[in-house]
C-alpha cells in the first residue's frame, strides 16, 4: 500500500478525534465542517506530492485551531441552547423522542 493510500485512510479518523476536542460548539462544527469541505473538495487527488502539500497545509490549519481553542478557553461562555438540547437528547435514552427543558 503506497503511503498515499495510508495516509488516505488515517487522516480523516485522527481529524475526527481531534475535533471532539474541541470544547466550544460553534468552534468545533467550524472546524467539523471546514475539514469536511476540505477533504471532499481534494477527494479525487492522485499526485502524491499535492497530497503531501494538502495535509501540511491542513496540520497547520489545525495547529491554528489548536491555539484559537487555548485562547478560546481563557473566555470561557455558558453553555448555548443547541448543547444542552444535544445533550438532553443524548441522555434521554435514545428513544427518538425530544427531551423537552
């Protein structure tokens, strides 16, 4: 398997895992949606050097990320309304039905 291929198949796991790190909402669908884009927009690459130059530029992307979030942390905000309702469903058993405030 050639290292393009591998490299194919990790990255968008160990960018997902990286994502959940991020404690802010709005931050974290950014960074979700903005490496979603990313990767569909550069689905077809073949030219191993351009992939290459891709996750460089989407390491750095996310080491900027990294900061903002560190930053982020220092200004901590409550809670918005769309989390709780997540959670709320998460924690309602999974049954299909909205769990109400």
């Amino acid at each position: 398997m050639s290292a393009v291929a591998t490299l194919r198949g990790e990255t968008p796991q160990q960018v997902r895992s990286l994502g959940e790190q991020f404690t802010a909402y709005n931050f974290r669908e950014y960074a979700k949606r903005r490496t979603r884009d990313a990767f569909h927009e550069h689905k077809d690459e073949k030219d191993s050097r351009k992939v290459q130059e891709l996750i460089q530029k989407g390491l750095k992307e996310l080491q900027a990320m990294k900061r903002q979030t560190v930053i982020g942390q220092f200004y901590q905000l409550d809670r918005l309304v769309v989390e709780a309702r997540l959670s709320l469903r998460q924690d309602s058993g999974k049954s299909g039905q909205v769990a109400k405030q």
